[in-house]
C-alpha cells in the first residue's frame, strides 16, 4: 500500500485532528506492506518520508484494547526538526510564564510506544548524533527520552515526563537531564536561553511540578540543579578591570560596571528547589586573577533574583585553590534575572579610602554633615545594571 499528500497538516485537519505544533507537517508520502489481522494489522517495512525527513521502519497497530495503541521502530539517517519550532513555556514579549490552562485530553486518545534512531538531528542551530530516542504514551501519560545523544560536543541523555496534575485539572512535568562535556554556551543557550556562560561543564538537573499553567507549575517547581564548568568567561562584567579600579580610587564606586569578561579555570554552582524558590547554596568562580563566591535566592514565578557575593582580586603569585590576601569586595545582584543589577557595598569602598573614613567619624552625630554622607552612600550604592546578553543567532 502508498499513499501521499501535499500537507499532512490539511489532511489532519480534515479528519478533525489538530496538528501539535503550529509549523511543519507539511508533504508526506509512504509506503508499506500490511498483513490484517483480527487485533490490528502489521506495516513492515514502511517507507515514510514527511518534510523531507526520510525513514524506514515497522508499525503495528492494535485495537483490541481499551483505545487504540502503537508500536513501532524506525531508522533515519538524517532529521530536521526546524519546521516544528521550538519548546517554549513563556509568552508575549516580556517572557513571562504562560498562563493558558493545559489541556491534557488529547493524551488519552491512544496509547503508543515508538522508537527512533538517527544518525544526526538538527533542530533549529543544534545538531545531535548518534542519536537514540523514544516516546511512550500510556493511559494518558506521555514520556519523551533521548536515551544517549552527541550534542554541544559532549554527550546527552534526557527524559521529558507529562501527565495529569495529581491534585485536579492541568498537568505534571518531570524532566530530567544529564550533559556531560558539553559547550555551556551553546548549551544553555539552546535549552534555556542563557548567555551568560562559556567553556566546558556538566549540567546535572531534576525537576519537577504541577498546576493548571505553565505559570502554576513554575510556582510548584521542586528539585536540583548542578552545575561544574572549566576554562571559560562570564559575559558581561570584567570583574578584574572593576576591583582594579575600585582598589586605586575605593569612591569612584566602580564606574559602569558593564562590559567585558571574566576569565575563570573554574565555576561550580548548587541549587535546590522547594515550591518554586530556587535557592543558590554557593556558586564559586575560580580565576587566575578573581575569586567569586555567591549564594541566595531565584523566584522561578517571578524570575527575580536576590543574591549576595563576594569578589576577591588575588595577588600575583597567590595560590587560586584559595580566596584569601587579594582585594575584596561584598555586592549585591537583584532584579530580574534577564538584567539583573549589581550594587556594590558602599561601607566597604568607604573603609577602603583612606581619605573619606575620618570625614565619617568627623561627622557623626551632626545631622547636615550625616545628611551628606547619607547622599555620598547613595551614590556609591547606586546600582548597575548588566547589559543584556547576547541576541541569539537565527539559523536560516
């Protein structure tokens, strides 16, 4: 048996099914040998080629249960993905968390266990090899897992789990990931949008959450985050430059603090999630010439941040396994954390200056002379905030 068709999505629509993503589904053509049966029947081999991806494989197909289920395997050398679009859990322009409710419905209208190796997919700027992966939809519970992967180069395995809300209407998310030597650049821009980071890390991560929105199960969100990177930067800030300039002249406050990189041989970052509260237990960037350490708190619903620091600029020839006899420098980062702003402790530049500390003590306890030093702290305090990362590079 053939058969084809100028749009699989037209086809779809004509039989009251809804495409699941807004691009793609578009030529599709087959081909198979069917052996009927009384349960279902059986398509070996098919040939099937939609959007131009082609692949071989095997269908059965069953309807002696309590609803329709598949079974197949297949085998591509190549895919492209694009034409589908990307995942995305925000909404409109300011990336806010979706709203919408979830509608799970459509999950129980079958059931089907398929499998698919690849030599190499591509989806939008990425490109994963030697790919295995599957989907496995049962009693209305969807699993999607790349069981190994070639991706950012190192290796990937992750799993998606979807279902519904345990506690009444929306949905439950469970996703777990393991990257291993992978680009963090390239990486967490592709997966979460971050372009903050480069070099070589592992990304370990496990969470999980449920609600009638993306923006219900975002204020459910429980689990870990752990992060290792080596020989790389953080965009944005030259931390370096800053306390450099901070250690000549402690009341410049800094100038602007945006631009440039930091070098590091090695980041490290934990974090545990509790009903939506990300708390940063400790993130330390290790440099040649800046020792950083951070901890706080990331509101997932809100997606602000609340973090406090340290920045040391080491000594030349200081051993770096240490943060200790360089300049230091506590700060604060707060806001959203697309643009977070930084904001240095204005008492710390103020004992830095030899010049200013017996101002202070010289005007304690008057109130124009404490009027003034209250607006030279303001000025000191004044935050900065980051440049926006990067825009993300279209592919064609």
């Amino acid at each position: 048996m053939t058969g084809e068709a100028a749009s699989l999505r037209g086809l779809l629509e004509w039989i009251g099914v809804p495409a699941p993503t807004s691009g793609g589904f578009g030529a599709v053509s087959f081909s198979a040998s069917m052996t009927a049966e009384r349960s279902g029947v059986v398509l070996t081999p098919v040939k099937a080629e939609l959007d131009g991806n082609q692949s071989e494989g095997a269908l059965n197909i069953k309807w002696d249960g309590p609803r329709p289920a598949i079974q197949g395997t297949f085998a591509a050398e190549r895919l492209d993905v694009t034409p589908y679009g990307r995942l995305s859990f925000t909404y409109g322009p300011t990336g806010a968390w979706d709203r919408a409710s979830l509608n799970l419905a459509g999950l129980n209208a079958l059931d089907f266990d398929l499998r698919l190796s690849a030599g190499a997919v591509k989806a939008d700027q990425t490109l994963f090899q030697q790919v295995a992966t599957s989907a496995v939809l049962r009693s209305g519970k969807l699993v999607v897992a790349i069981g190994n992967a070639k991706a950012w180069g190192g290796s990937v395995r992750t799993s998606i789990a979807v279902g519904p809300a345990p506690d009444g209407p929306g949905a439950a998310l469970r996703i777990q990931a393991e990257c291993t030597d992978v680009a963090l650049g390239q990486a967490l821009d592709d997966v979460l949008g971050v372009r903050r980071l480069e070099g070589m890390g592992t990304l370990e991560v496990l969470l999980e959450g449920s609600g009638r929105s993306i923006y219900n199960i975002a204020q459910s969100l429980s689990g870990g985050v752990t992060l290792n990177g080596t020989k790389g930067y953080v965009l944005g800030i030259d931390v370096a430059q800053v306390l450099r300039r901070i250690e000549r002249r402690p009341l410049s406050g800094g100038g602007d603090l945006r631009g440039g990189r930091t070098a590091f041989d090695s980041f490290s970052a934990q974090v545990t999630l509790e009903r939506g509260t990300a708390t940063l237990h400790e993130a330390v960037i290790q440099g040649k010439q800046v020792h950083l350490s951070l901890e706080g708190s990331v509101s997932v619903p809100t997606r602000d941040v609340s973090l406090k620091g340290e920045a040391v600029l080491l000594s030349a020839g200081l051993n770096t396994g240490g943060a200790s006899g360089g300049f230091d420098l506590p700060f604060l980062v707060q806001g959203s954390w697309d643009s977070p702003y930084v904001m240095l402790d204005p008492q710390s530049l103020i004992r830095r200056s030899g010049a200013a500390q017996p101002l202070l003590d010289a005007v304690r306890g008057n109130s124009a002379g404490e009027a003034a030093v209250r607006s030279v702290l303001d000025q000191l305090s004044k935050p900065t905030i980051l440049p926006p990362a990067p825009a993300r590079q279209t592919g064609n």
